[in-house]
C-alpha cells in the first residue's frame, strides 16, 4: 500500500544550526502538507504545497515540494527553541482523493539552548 | 470558536472493557476523521466520514466502530478494548477547499487512553 516515509526520526540540534526533514512517498501525490505537533500538544497545519518543484517560505521555515511529486523537505534556517516539537508531512492516499491524508512518521526536533 | 472538541481527555480501561471517545466540532466542516498517535509510528487513520450519513475504513479500523451522528459529531467506540489499543486518539475535521481540493485537517487537543 502506498506508504509516506521520514527521515530523521530525529534530530538534535544547537540553537542556531540549521534543520532538515525529508519525506518521501511511494506514489506520486496531487499535494502535500506539513504539520507540527508541540510536546504534549496536537498536530497544527503549517503549509500545503500543489505544484511539482514548488517552493514556499515561513519566516525561516523553507518548503519544497519535489519535481516528480514524490518528495518533499522543510528546512529550518537557524533554529530557536520555540521550533522543539515533531514535524509531519502528509499526502493524500490517492492521486484522485483528497481525504485520506496518510501521515509520515515524523521527524522530533530536539533544540539546545 | 471552539474548533474541536474531543472527551474524555483521559481514560483508563481494562481488557474487555468498552468505551466511546467524542468528538464534536463547530466549524460547520463536512469531514471528520480519527487519528490514533503511537510513538514511531505517526498518525495512523482509524476511520473518517467524507459528510453526514457516510463512514468508511482507514488504515487501522479493527477494533473500532464510529458514528457520524450529525454534521458536527463524530465518535468512535471500542467495543471490547485490548491492550494493543493503548494510544492517544486525535479527532480532526477539514473542509475541502474548492480551488485546489485539499483538505486542511484541524485537531482536537487528543484522548489519551490506557489499556490494562
């Protein structure tokens, strides 16, 4: 079945580098979306991406989503500790459906101060 | 606003136990979904409801029932629970947007349920 992989499980960082999550789909996806989950907390929307090679920012946060549809990354340009929490990216189950978002297993972002 | 709304947020069973988690949301959204949280593995789809009246299967439906009572309620029954259903459960609706068709997923705060 179609299946949406992260890597790193996890990442631990000092305050100020920089952070990289990738997801990869085993099918070709009409869009993918990024979520972040604070400790303790429950998954908020961050960012849908549609296009093939589309490239979207937030503040210090850059998304990609890539050229075949089939990957994507969120990259964090110096981290602050306010970024600590796990990061999703989810896809739809099917190309024609919009409704079954299928999770990756997230990337926990762990910062040092 | 509320947003969405699940109870209990908390809740300890025993085997065999049975239970209804709850979930209600006040965005006037037509889909509704549960999610259960386990550590490694993400967020996996138990069942959603696409509107009122339909339900369908996601991922991981076994051991789980839900009714979609009307538009805003959405709840999920564990019949005869097993330990393997220890996890936290999240209830999530979205609307899906008319331009592109995606569906934004809005969360509950989460029911963390343990089975002894």
């Amino acid at each position: 079945g179609q299946q949406v992989m992260q890597i790193p499980q996890y990442q631990h960082v000092q305050e100020g580098e920089d952070f990289t999550t990738y997801c990869n789909s085993s099918t070709t996806l009409s869009n993918i979306q990024w979520y972040k989950q604070r400790p303790g907390g429950h998954p908020v929307f961050l960012i849908q991406l549609v296009k093939s090679g589309e490239v979207k920012k937030q503040k210090r946060l850059t998304f990609q989503f890539g050229e075949a549809k089939k990957n994507s990354s969120l990259h964090i340009t110096a981290t602050q500790t306010t970024d600590v929490g796990t990061y999703f990216c989810a896809g739809p189950r099917r190309m024609d459906s919009s409704y079954k978002l299928i999770f990756g297993s997230g990337t926990r972002l762990l910062v040092r101060p | 606003n509320a947003g969405v709304t699940q109870t209990p947020k908390f809740q300890v069973l025993k085997t065999g136990q049975s239970m209804t988690l709850q979930c209600a949301q006040d965005m006037n959204h037509n889909s509704m979904y549960w999610y259960r949280q386990d550590p490694g593995m993400g967020l996996r789809l138990i069942y959603y409801s696409a509107s009122e009246g339909t339900t369908d299967k996601g991922e991981v439906p076994n051991g789980y029932n839900v009714s979609r009572l009307n538009k805003r309620e959405f709840s999920l029954r564990l019949e005869s629970a097993a330990p393997s259903q220890t996890s936290v459960y999240f209830c999530a609706s979205s609307h899906r947007d008319r331009v592109d068709g995606a569906n934004v997923l809005t969360f509950g705060a989460g029911s963390r349920l343990t089975v002894l």
